[in-house]
C-alpha cells in the first residue's frame, strides 16, 4: 500500500482536500494531511514512511528529501517548481512533476486585473487610460500566456508574443503577431506580461537595456518570478523613465525603495496570488492526485520535469 503525504503549509480549500483524499483512497491508497506546519522539523518528520508528496509553494530542500528514503515522486500542484531541489531528487531517483495548465486562467486573469488597476489610476479617481487599441506583449506563449493572449484580444488589444520553443504558425493561429526577437517585443509593448520560469537563463534577464526600450508609459506586468527582474536595473528604470510602470504579484527585494520614491507607479499585492483562486486550488489539487495514481499505476511520467 502507498503512503501520501500531502503536505502544505498553506492548506488546499477543504473541498479540494477532499476531492484528492477520495481519489487515494479509491486507488486504495492512504492519505495524510500536514497544514500549516511552523517549522520544518514537522515536515522532516512526517516524510519519513510515504512513497508520495504532494506540495504547492512548499521547500523540498536536499535535507527533506534524504529524510524520505521510501519517497517515489513529488508533484508540484502548479506550474513552477523552483521550490524543490531536482538535482537532490534526481539523485534519489525520484519522480518530480507539476500541474500546467491548471492555474492558468487565474493567472491570467491576475495579469489583466493588475493592467487595468494601473491603467486606471490604482482607482484613485484621477482620469486614466483604457486597454483598448493598446499593444499587449506576451513574454513565453505558453498556458498562461496563450490565456492572457486571448484575454487581450477580447479587450481589443494588438498582441504580439515572444517565445523561442513555440512555433510562430502556433501563435498565429491565436490571431496573435509573434516576434522573431525579444527585443522586438519590447520594442513593441505598451504592455508586457511575463510569464518565464526562474532558471538560471532567465534569472535577472529582464534588466534596463531591455526595459529602456519600452515605449513611453509602458507598464510592466509581472506574474511570473520576482527573480527574473535585475532590480538594480528596475531601480534605475523608475529613475531614469518617469513614465514606467511596473505591477506584480510578487514584490521584488527593492519593494521600499520603490515605495519611498515612486508612488502612483507601481503596486504589489501582499502575496504571491496568482493561483489564489477557488478553482485553480481545487484544478491543481485533484490533477496533483490523478497524476500520483497515474504514475504508480500505469507508470506515467507525462508531466515529469526532472527528466
């Protein structure tokens, strides 16, 4: 019998809970639940007999993962999975995988509630801009992208999209213009929404050169990584170019000074929120479960990452 562990600290909605305990148990599967632990040491604890975890922003660092010697495969409910040491897991052998896809639309939607926020004026009341008839550039036309792509087109945007692993018929098909460069991107965007994984490729790519070529009153929109931004680079932008914007779900380490110096162009939300969603919880978490069943069952390895 296969022990699972689902282990977050910032638990699933109850009903998705449930839903994902009842496809263990119907796989004859047993099931436990750690919430809201405080520290690690609960965590190094409770992996100690399961063959299965499932985690969402949670830390499975090389120092969890040696303490689970029975542990098969760790699923990620989400699309990135920088919060899990691959190379410790590889070395065990185990199985990593996430859910794409499955909090896309929230994401998405995110993107465009955090445009319109800036485009009017975080509601202060003052006059603002509409969406319509501006340019839209999509940074990797993946799930998340190809959603806020079509969001855009619904608000009549022009939208334009870069991503080096998608084919441009693809992207055409969408009705969306790909762009054979970034820069071209930049170039292009009143906004730009990015949607890039933290890699070490993608770390502080997106710094001033890129940002400076931008056109006037451009707004950065940012629901990926915060690691993806030189914040030396953001610094100077807000600096040098008074009319940059910049939004995001995950404030950058630079959050205060921004704050001190350039109100009214910016806005953080209190925390990560692009997958706070009812229905991207409940997505992530049964698909967490089915792919878990999948792989012990049919051997499955359709959404592994540590390949």
């Amino acid at each position: 019998m296969k022990n699972i562990l689902i282990a977050t600290e910032k638990p699933f909605a109850p009903v998705a809970a449930e839903q994902m305990t009842d496809i263990f148990k119907e796989a004859g599967f047993t099931v436990s639940l750690l919430e809201k632990y405080t520290s690690g040491d609960e965590l190094l604890s409770a992996v100690e007999n399961v063959h299965a975890l499932i985690v969402r922003s949670d830390k499975i660092t090389s120092e969890v993962i040696s303490a689970a010697p029975h542990l098969d495969i760790i699923v990620r409910a989400g699309a990135g999975y920088d919060n899990i040491d691959l190379v410790a897991a590889s070395s065990k052998n185990i199985v990593v995988m996430n859910t794409p896809g499955q909090n896309s639309n929230a994401v998405a939607e995110l993107a465009f509630g955090l445009m319109i926020y800036m485009a009017r004026g975080l509601f202060s009341g003052k006059p603002g801009t509409e969406l319509r008839g501006k340019t839209l550039g999509i940074l990797a036309y993946g799930h998340v992208g190809s959603m806020v792509a079509a969001i855009g087109k619904g608000f009549g945007m022009e939208v334009y999209a870069y991503d080096p692993f998608i084919p441009d018929g693809q992207i055409k098909q969408d009705g969306v213009i790909p762009v054979a460069a970034m820069e071209g991107l930049f170039d292009k965007s009143q906004y730009l929404s990015l949607h890039i994984p933290a890699t070490d490729e993608t770390r502080k790519s997106i710094n001033f050169t890129l940002l400076n070529r931008l056109p006037q009153g451009a707004t950065l929109v940012n629901t990926a990584r915060k690691e993806v931004i030189d914040e030396d680079g953001l610094l100077k932008m807000f600096e040098e170019r008074e009319d940059f914007r910049y939004v995001s779900d995950i404030a950058p380490d630079c959050a205060p000074a921004i704050a001190e110096k350039y109100s009214g162009r910016f806005y953080f939300t209190p925390k990560k929120m692009g997958a706070q969603t009812a229905e991207a919880n409940i997505n992530a978490g049964v698909a967490a479960a089915r792919q878990i069943v999948n792989f012990f069952n049919n051997g499955d390895t359709t959404f592994q990452v540590n390949k």
